[in-house]
C-alpha cells in the first residue's frame, strides 16, 4: 500500500509540474490601443497590426482600436497600412500609434 501511494504521489506531483511549465511556457498578455493619422487625428480603419517574426497579426476597426495576444512584453509590433510609412513599436499593456502618409 505505500508503494501504491508513493507511485501515485510521483504522478501527481509529475503532472502539476507539467501543468505549471505549460501554462507559463503558452502565458499571453493581450495589447490594446489605437491607430490614428498622425496628420489629422481621424482613425486608421483596417490597419494590420503584426507581432514581428510571427503569423500573429489582427486589424484595426472603425474606430482604429485593435486588440492582439503577445508572448511577451517586449515583442515588436508592427503597424502598416497601404496609405501610410510602416512603424514598430516595442509592445506595452497599451500601444497607441501615430501612423504618417506614406509619400508614394
């Protein structure tokens, strides 16, 4: 019977270690803010907003906010838009971003 309970303790224990590496290793943190035309202050509707180095991006709504999962922090974000030069930007709980006419 101790054997028993000591094989069990050992699976426990195996899988609340396995649980906590994975929910640390797969953590998000949720960015939100606002794309705006730095020359007017109006919204940029429809901006891509990508995590660089990743297939992680999502796009502005009507009012220019967006909303995208990071892994960390201090990922890069990045902003384009066809009518307007591309920017990054190191993540923060909150990023908002002034986008310039593209000159082309």
């Amino acid at each position: 019977m101790k054997k028993c309970n000591q094989a069990i303790f050992k699976i426990v224990s195996a899988c609340l270690l396995f649980m906590s590496i994975s929910f640390t290793v797969f953590a998000q943190t949720v960015v939100t803010g606002k794309v705006t035309n730095s020359n007017n202050g109006l919204p940029v509707v429809g901006a891509t907003v990508t995590v660089k180095g990743t297939d992680t991006r999502t796009q502005t709504n009507s009012s220019g906010d967006y909303s995208i999962n990071v892994s960390s922090l201090n990922a890069l974000l990045v902003f384009t838009d066809v009518c307007f030069s591309p920017k990054e930007v190191v993540a923060s709980a909150a990023v908002s971003v002034h986008l310039f006419e593209s000159s082309l």
